[in-house]
C-alpha cells in the first residue's frame, strides 16, 4: 500500500530520529501451512500483513507514526504438519522471539502491537505469553485476539462458526490483498466444507484431516469474493487499531 511505512525500508538513522513517544512498532505474524489446494502456504501472514497495513493507516491519520516490521511467518503449526509445504516451529521459539523483540525496543518505541492471522491453540497460547514477557519489561503492547470476545464478534459469519480455515473468509481477503497468489479455477470448484475446527479443536482432535478437512480446507472457499475481502481488511484494522489505542491508554 503506498505511503505506508516498513521499518526494514528505513535506515537506521532515520529510526533514530523519529520520536519515541509517537513511534509504534506493528509486528504481522504468520505462519507457513497448508490452506486448501487454492491458498498459498503464507496466507496467514498475507492477512495479518494486510491488518497491519489497514491499523497502520488509521493510527497515522490520528498522529502517530505506526512502522510495520518485517514479519515473522514462522510459527507451531502442527494441525497442518502431515501436509506437504508446512512448516512448524516449537511455540517456544515463537514465545522467546516475542520477547526477545521486546527487549530490544523496549526504550525506542512506545508500543509493540502485533497483527496476527494464524489461529493454531499452540500459536496463540505462544503469542500470549510472549505478550506477557513484553508488558513486564514496562513496554505497552497490544495483541487482539481474533478467536476471543469482542473481537471475534466483529468478523463474518464463517469465522464464527469456526469452518473458516482456507474458505471464504481467508480466500476472500487473499482475493483482495493478494489475488495473483489463488488458484481461482481451483478454489471455484472446491465444495463447502461445514466441519467446524473451532469443535474438532475443543474435541480434542489435533490435525485438519481428523477434523474433518482432508484437503486442508474449512469453509465455502468457493464463495470467497474480492468485495468481501477488502470489507474484512478494514474491520481488522479497526480491531488492531482499537486495541493499540486501549492499551495506549492503559500506560
């Protein structure tokens, strides 16, 4: 997106001279795993990228000065392990490199906020504390949630239901964000796939293929619309810049 600013463009002279109390550091993070046979494995980067990017505009429309750092795309992942093109780390790897990341902007920046797409138990629980390990070291940070209230209540009815792994609401916004990367003959003619992975997750199953996504879909990704896809940026971008702006207020 023009005019946005990402913090590996800049020099480290330039950093230097933008003023800490208005400087924030926007963290998009990923993950490299199946999404269907129609999504690219970094789909979940590509829709936390495109939040980071929405949040950004709006908090340089009210003043501050929102840098997007280079993502972190590497995460658990274990759900899509059996898949071919997976990547999964230890949840402790990302945890440390949360806090690792912290510590070393801690003093330059007045908020870490990080713009997250991957939904995985493990990963989210890494995240969490790693988001911990930030706020003991005094510096403001900022992590909504997508799985949890209110923020969930927010986003479509398919992320609701918990089936919207690589269906419409994640082909919708790739549509949108990045739409040379989909399989558009593909994913036109994948069939709906209702299994919930929220229910398998709490049931206990631990892959897509015994929650009931064979493929490593969830959803209607057939459905998955451009319109829709630019719709669900901006309300991410709003999750993540209400958040930022709570925990702003917070300090």
């Amino acid at each position: 997106m023009p005019g946005l600013e990402q913090w590996g463009e800049r020099t480290w002279t330039e950093v230097g001279e933008l003023p800490r109390e208005r400087l924030l550091a926007i963290l998009p993070v990923g993950a490299v795993e199946a999404h269907g046979p129609h999504l690219p494995l970094t789909t979940d980067g590509i829709i936390a990228g495109a939040m980071a990017e929405a949040a950004a505009t709006r908090l340089a429309g009210r003043g501050w000065k929102p840098l997007i750092l280079p993502p972190f795309d590497y995460s658990a992942a274990p759900f899509a392990a059996g898949f071919a093109g997976t990547i999964s780390v230890r949840p402790e790897t990302v945890t440390a490199l949360l806090a690792d990341l912290g510590t070393t902007l801690a003093g330059r920046v007045r908020l870490i906020a990080v713009a997250n797409a991957h939904l995985d138990p493990q990963h989210l629980a890494s995240l969490h504390r790693g988001v911990e390990e930030i706020s003991r070291l005094g510096l403001a940070v900022a992590f909504p949630d997508l799985t949890r209230k209110p923020w969930a209540l927010r986003l479509t009815a398919e992320f609701r239901s918990g089936a919207c792994h690589a269906g419409r609401f994640e082909g919708s916004v790739v549509l949108a964000a990045r739409p040379e990367l989909v399989r558009d003959e593909v994913m036109r003619g994948l069939v709906p796939n209702p299994s919930s992975l929220a229910v398998a997750i709490r049931e206990g199953k631990r892959t897509f293929a015994e929650a009931g996504g064979p493929e490593a879909y969830f959803g209607d990704p057939a459905a998955a619309t451009r319109e829709e896809g630019r719709e669900t940026i901006d309300t991410l971008g709003a999750i993540l810049e209400e958040a930022v702006l709570e925990a702003l207020n917070a300090e």
